[in-house]
C-alpha cells in the first residue's frame, strides 16, 4: 500500500512539474511588431524578449504597432501615437473642465459621458483596479468644450483633439477639445481605447496627439423590432456598441404589417390589435428611456412609422369604431397577390378617418422625440396589386378620373405623401417644436425609401428635394443614387449587397462578411448625407441580434466616420482588436476567424 502510494505520489509530482513546465512555456510567448505595423506571434524565450518591439500580450503590441494602434474607427486628422506607456492608477483620476456657456442639460449629459468613460474603464480593467494605493501615475482629464449645443442634428460639429503627455515625470496628462459636447464624448472613447495591460498593471500611452472628425453626418444602424420584439434592454446593448464604434444613428424601425408594439395612450387599439403579447409593447415612457440613453452616447433616435405600406397588423378595428378601413389587404391570402411578404397590409388613402387617426400618432411621436426634427416615413415596397383589387380604391379612382395604370396609383400615392407631410407639420408646431415654414435645407426633414415614387424618372413630379432624403436600398451596381445626386435630392445609402445584415440566413441572399461590409464604398459628390446598416429581423430576435450585427455593423462605422482609401485587409487587426473591445462592453459578437489568424496577421488570405 505504501509502495503503491509512493508511486502514486511519483506521478502527481512529474504531472506538476510537467504543467509548470507548460505554464512557463505560455508566459515565453511574446509579440514581436515587425515593419512597425504588425504584430507576430514569438515562441520561446529568445532574446528578443528585451527588445523594444517584443511585447508579452497581443493587445499591448497592438496600442504601441503601427501608425492607428488600435484606435477604431480611423481618425481622419493628424494622428502621433508614441511608442511607449505608463502605469498609472484608474482610480487615482480627476476630470478638469472648461465648459463655456453651460447649460443644465449640457452639464447632465457630460456627467453622463464621465461616468460612461469610468464604467468601461472599470469593464476593461476590473482584475486591475484595485484601490487608491495601488502603483501608477495619477491621471488628469482636462475638457475644453466651446460651445453649448446639445441637440443632435446632421450640422453638429463633432470633432475632437485628443492630446496625452507626462507632466513633471509624475503625472499623466490627458486633454479633450471640442466644440460640442458631442465631440467631447468621441475624444472619450478614443481616449478608452489607448489603455493597456502590462505585467497585470493598466497602463496608458505615454504620448498621443490626435485630430479627429467624421466624413459623413449621417453614421446609422437600423434594428427592426416589429417583425421580432427585442427588449429595451437588449437595445440599450445595441446602442452601447453602436457607441463604442462612434455610430450617431439610431434609426429604429418600429412597426410593420406583422406587429404595432409603439403604445399611444390616444389610440389604444394599436398596441391592442397590434402587440404580440401586452409584455412586447414599446410604452412612451420606453422609448423616451431609448432617446435619453442613445443621446448620452452621441446617438439620435430616428423613429419609423412605415407608411403607406407595411402596414397591417394593428389597423384592422376601423370598422369596429365606424371608422371605415383604415387599412386594406391585411392578412389576405394568397399573400403574393396583395403583398411583397406575409402579413399582407396596405393604409386605405381614401379613407379621410385615416389621416384623423394618423394625426394623433404624429403628436404623440413628435411629443416622444421634441428635439428630433426628423421622421422616417417608410415608403418602400407599395403594392399597387393590393389597391388595385379593393372595390372602394377601384370606385374612386373611377369616381375621380382616373384609371388603374401604374402613373394613376401613383398619384393616388403622392397625393397620400402630401396630406400625412402636413399631418406631419402640425404635430411638429402642436408640440412647440422649432418648425420652419421656408424651404431650405434646415426645415424638417422626412426620410423615405427608395421606390417606384422615388425613381429618378418621376421623382421631381411628386417629392420636394428640399423635404425629402431619399434612403436609397438598391444594390451596389445601381446608377440611381447618382442620379438623385444629380437631380439633388440628400441621400443615405444603404447598399443592400452589403449593408443588409440578415442577409445569408434565407432565401437565395448571401451572407457578407466583415470585409464585404468595410470595402462597401459610398457615392461621391454632393448630397451624400451618409448610410446605414440594416438589420431585418425576420429571421433574428434578442438571442441572436448580437451575433448579427456586431461586429460587422462596426466595419460600416468605420466606412461611414473616415472612408478609407485602404481595404479591409489593411484594417485587420484593429478590427480584431475592436472585436474584443465589444466583448469587454458586454456584446456578443460573432467570431471573424479562428484564433491563429488573429495571432498571426494577415495569414488567412
């Protein structure tokens, strides 16, 4: 028994030399920056260890290899990273502020972004951080903001300089200039990105100097919530990202002829006839929660109320109430006879009960989101099959002269675009919003999507290019958003061969990798307000929208804030290095590759 224990005891102790020996092993590994822009794997314990360029961690190599480090997206000014850091201490950190003109709600949202800055400090180092005595320099955050806007639009100014120094060899020096307090907020995440670990201590870039501002005014995401409900706080996630990757766009697309879950305290019947479940409803309360949270994080909320098809589910109790039908065509079979997709749902623009109702909605959105001058319409995908088979359509088009063309519905269309506009422009003035009469380009704006109403041919006949921005949603090898270029209509583009995110998950679409999404290049010129990535949730719900999006949306952030000359591969590993960023902010995003090729870039070409 004892023979047999010893040799028992012989085993255990060669297995625990055998695993110290494999332990030190993995500490030998080292990341070595080669031609100053990219970072490769070292085995063993070489004496390149010492060497200024090996690092012991791969996200350390990466802040201190190459011209950006990790910085995602790319700035578009002057960038010197140095090629050293210093420990300091995260909870050893006072904010210094310069804050002209401040209002009280500027004051609110900066301590927001503050406090957003320490949390995903805290997220990323949390092992760190430990207390006030622990060894670093002390940090100093000096905010310099020169203005006092606070209301996000496509004309606020968010640049940002960003400058890190030593000071007298004992303090950490960090200083953010803006002329808004929304440039302010980007300097902050740039600023989260340029810390690091080193020997389980935080560390920070000894030396930056960075000028920044965005291309395009117009940097969004778009989440369908009306085809599969996703949570609030499933959205709060998807904004948390979206701001990590310096997205200003939140365009929530919020109803559609499956389901209503936006609640209207004045029209009850559309969350009743409308809402999957009474847990699935968007109350006001919810969606004003939205417009705080995205605000904090420099995104605006543009809300969709899509009209005047994908509409459906939620319209049917017009009878009920003496009210006529307010919509036509909902859920008649066979579908592809009334509709592009199941439920079938088309609004009934002869029916003056309609606008009555359409009124109130847009009070109680213009209520909602005040400061939002914007709304987005919807607009795409009309039917005329569906009108084209309902009697009382039919007998007023006879009753007015007009017949059953494509250019007769048409009409029938436009003349519906130009009542719910002016529904739209009372319940702007109603609720006090700052309301222009005058025609040019700082009036409100109402976004639509591409469609036959849209196409270049008969545009200028139906829709102002000085109300409406076109979203256009055609494929990379149309010609018509330079064409609406020409005729001058602002555009947001949302290159469906590319940006469509659900894509490669039905039907005969195909799924767009990373790369896909970052090589996708936007139109030229004049007019280009921006673009968007879209995810359609016909095929995603709060399980499997992380997984979706992320973090393939954020190849678009960049597209969208400096679009690059260079191609995706050039943007790899500060791609893979964002990629991790999402994860520590709670996301979970899908994986771009299996973990060799991280480690060795450039590889898996």
């Amino acid at each position: 028994m004892f023979c047999a224990m010893s040799k028992y005891g012989i085993v255990v102790l060669v297995l625990f030399h055998a695993f110290q020996h494999a332990v030190s092993c993995l500490k030998d590994i080292s990341y070595k920056c080669t031609n100053e822009e990219q970072c490769v794997r070292v085995y063993g314990n070489t004496k390149s260890a010492s060497e200024s360029h090996v690092f012991s961690t791969l996200s350390n190599c990466r802040l201190l290899c190459g011209k950006y480090g990790p910085l995602w997206p790319r700035p578009t000014g002057h960038v010197t990273l140095g090629k050293e850091t210093t420990v300091v201490n995260p909870l050893n950190l006072r904010f210094e502020q310069d804050f002209i003109n401040q209002t009280t709600e500027g004051t609110t949202i900066l301590r927001e972004i503050k406090m957003y800055f320490l949390r995903n400090l805290r997220k990323a180092f949390q092992t760190q951080i430990l207390h006030e005595s622990t060894p670093g320099m002390p940090i100093i955050i000096k905010i310099q903001i020169t203005s006092n806007e606070t209301n996000l639009s496509w004309y606020v100014d968010e640049s940002y300089k960003l400058k890190i120094s030593i000071e007298n060899l004992t303090t950490v020096v960090t200083t953010i200039e803006a002329k808004t307090i929304f440039g302010t907020r980007h300097g902050f995440e740039t600023l989260l990105q340029l810390f690091t670990t080193v020997n389980s201590s935080v560390n920070i870039l000894s030396q930056a100097n960075i000028i920044d501002q965005p291309i395009y005014a117009h940097r969004g995401l778009l989440i369908d919530t009306a085809r599969n409900y996703i949570p609030i706080k499933c959205l709060k996630r998807q904004i948390d990202a979206m701001a990590a990757s310096k997205f200003n766009v939140f365009h929530w697309h919020i109803t559609d002829t499956q389901s209503f879950p936006m609640q209207f305290d004045t029209v009850p019947e559309m969350v009743f006839y409308g809402a999957y479940s009474k847990e699935e409803v968007y109350s006001q309360n919810d969606i004003k929660s939205i417009i705080k949270y995205a605000k904090y994080r420099g995104i605006r909320v543009i809300l969709e109320l899509d009209a005047p098809a994908h509409a459906g589910n939620g319209w049917q109790w017009g009878p009920e109430k003496d009210l006529g039908n307010l919509a036509v065509c909902v859920n008649q079979k066979p579908w592809r006879n009334f509709c592009i997709e199941p439920p079938c749902g088309q609004l009934n623009p002869i029916n003056p009960n309609l606008y009555t109702v359409l009124q109130q909605i847009y009070k109680d959105i213009a209520e909602m989101n005040k400061e939002e001058s914007v709304i987005h319409m919807g607009g795409d995908e009309v039917f005329f099959g569906c009108w084209n088979a309902t009697a009382e359509i039919i007998n007023y088009l006879m009753d007015h002269n007009l017949g059953r063309t494509e250019q007769d519905f048409l009409t029938m269309w436009s003349k519906f675009q130009k009542k719910v506009l002016n529904l739209w422009d009372n319940a702007r003035r109603a609720n006090g919003s700052a309301y222009s009469a005058s025609t040019n380009e700082h009036s409100s704006p109402v976004i639509l999507w591409s469609s036959r109403l849209t196409d270049p041919l008969v545009i200028d006949k139906f829709l102002s290019k000085n109300r409406y921005v076109i979203q256009t949603w055609l494929p990379s090898s149309s010609t018509i958003p330079k064409e609406l270029q020409k005729l001058g209509y602002k555009l947001i583009v949302s290159t469906k061969d590319a940006w469509y995110l659900d894509h490669g998950f039905w039907g005969v679409t195909t799924y767009y990798t990373w790369k896909k999404v970052y090589d996708n290049q936007l139109p030229k010129g004049n007019g280009i307000l921006g673009g968007e990535v879209c995810v359609w949730t016909e095929y995603i719900d709060e399980y499997s929208i992380d997984g979706r999006t992320w973090p393939r949306a954020a190849a678009a952030a960049e597209r969208l804030w400096s679009n690059p000359e260079t191609k995706a591969i050039d943007a790899e590993s500060r791609f893979f290095c964002h990629r991790e960023r999402l994860i520590i902010r709670g996301i979970q995003p899908e994986a771009l590759a299996p973990r060799w090729c991280e480690q060795n870039e450039k590889q898996c070409h």
